[in-house]
C-alpha cells in the first residue's frame, strides 16, 4: 500500500488539529482556575458547577484515555504511551459519573 493511501486526508487532519486546539485551551483554561482552587479563598463551588465539572471531567478523562490509545499505537512514541494508555483508562473507569450529595 503506497504512503499516500495510509496517509489522513485533509478532513481528518483538520479534524485532529481541532483537538489540539481544544486541549491547548483547557490548558489554558486550567492555567486561570488552578490559581483560584488552590487558594483558601476559593471556598466551596456552586452545587450546579461541582455537577457540570464532574460530567465535564468525566468526557474530558475518556478522551484523554483515547487520546493515549491512539498515540500508544503510533510506531515512532516508544512504550511510554502504553502505560499512559493504560493509566488514562483506569482513571477514566474510577471517575465518578455523578456528583457526591452535598
């Protein structure tokens, strides 16, 4: 099979680029809230928001767990993002669906 049919066509490539970008703005995103949580001032967090950041977080860890497969099976990443693969789909399995009850 010639490297040009292996290789991703322009709308998946875009498709890829997308997540990147996604990801580089929860980065950002976190870079603001972390702050602000690891302050004592930070207090508790509205009901409704513990609620979405769990449903939110628990998207964003399958994801992320899919992100790790799919580079645990690139040939050029070495073993590394096998274990992450692994990792990221524990946690992903261990975190909660639902919020705790206040």
């Amino acid at each position: 099979m010639p490297n040009s049919a292996r290789e991703k066509s322009t709308g998946q490539l875009a498709v890829w680029w997308r997540l990147v970008e996604a990801l580089e703005e929860l980065g950002a995103a976190w870079q603001e809230a972390h702050p602000v949580v690891t302050t004592q001032a930070a207090g508790q967090l509205p009901a409704h928001l513990v609620v979405a950041l769990v449903r939110a977080g628990a998207h964003g860890t399958e994801v992320t767990a899919g992100l790790a497969a799919v580079l645990a099976q690139q040939a050029d990443t070495g073993p590394a993002f096998g274990e992450l693969a692994r990792t990221a789909q524990q946690v992903s399995s261990d975190w909660p669906r639902r919020a705790p009850r206040a």
